[in-house]
C-alpha cells in the first residue's frame, strides 16, 4: 500500500513540477537556476534597476519550489519533506518582504496552499499511509498552482 501512494504522489509530483516553471524543459530550468545563482553569487545581474531584491528571491523561492516537486524528495522520507517545505516557507517569506504589497494576494494564496501542505506533512506517520500521501500530493499540486500564479505576477517585474 504504501509502494502504491508512492508512485501516486510521484505522479502528482511531475504533473505539478512541469506547472511551476514556465521552462519545459527540467535540464533548461535547473541550468537557468544555476545561472541566476551564478549571476547572483558573482554580484553581477540581469536584473531591472530597482527590481534586484524581489527577483532575486523570486529566482530563490523557484528553486525551493522545485526542489519540492521532484518525485526524488520521496526518497529522503518524512524528514526531507519537512525540510524542503520550509525551506519553500522561507523563500516566499523572502518574496513577501521584497514585494511589500504589490503581490499580496499571490503571496497569500500560496502562503495558504502551503500551510495545508505543512499540515498534511505534520499528519505524515500517523493514520493511513496511502491517504496522507495523496493529501500530500494534493497540498505540494496546490502549492505548485499557486505558485506558477506568483511567478506570472513577478514575470512583468523581473522578465523571463
């Protein structure tokens, strides 16, 4: 039963992966994050004038998101979960704070899709394997939806 909410959550996870990066590709999409790191790390960016700050985290919270769509999280357990999910929780915290109101409601809907993802992580031990699994795999479907809308948002202030 458990082998079986696996692969359901594997399945929801790489629906989910390719609708929170506008990239099709995962190999153009992990390069453009190395890229943005690279960028960032060497003090030398393509962002707008005045725009740094947000889409540096913007580019940040990306890479927690879809570190947290890939189906290979699965294989480090409760634990790698728990981490991957508040490490989602401190970038958007991040993007919050750069983008003081201007992305309100996106920052509030995925703020709430994660919540419901932390509270089905939290059930992860407890009652039925399969069920908290396909909560799971909803709530990370949920947060990967919502945060496609938040990157749609930020697109027009930081471009691609």
């Amino acid at each position: 039963m458990a082998g079986a909410a696996a692969v359901t959550l594997a399945v929801v996870l790489a629906g989910c992966s390719s609708g929170t990066s506008p990239s099709t590709s995962s190999s153009s999409s992990s390069a453009a994050s190395s890229s943005a790191a690279s960028s960032a790390a060497s003090g030398s960016t393509s962002y707008p004038a005045g725009k740094e700050e947000i889409c540096q985290a913007r580019d940040e919270l990306k890479t927690s998101v879809t570190a947290l769509t890939k189906p290979a999280l699965l294989l480090g357990g409760t634990d790698a979960i728990k981490a991957a999910v508040g490490q989602v929780q401190t970038d958007l915290s991040a993007v919050a704070a750069a983008g003081k109101q201007d992305y309100e409601p996106q920052v509030t809907a995925m703020q709430s899709s994660l919540d419901a993802l932390q509270t089905a992580v939290g059930n992860l031990g407890t009652g039925s394997v399969t069920q908290n699994m396909q909560a799971v795999g909803t709530a990370i479907a949920a947060t990967g939806t919502a945060a496609a809308d938040l990157f749609t948002q930020l697109k027009a202030a930081c471009g691609s």
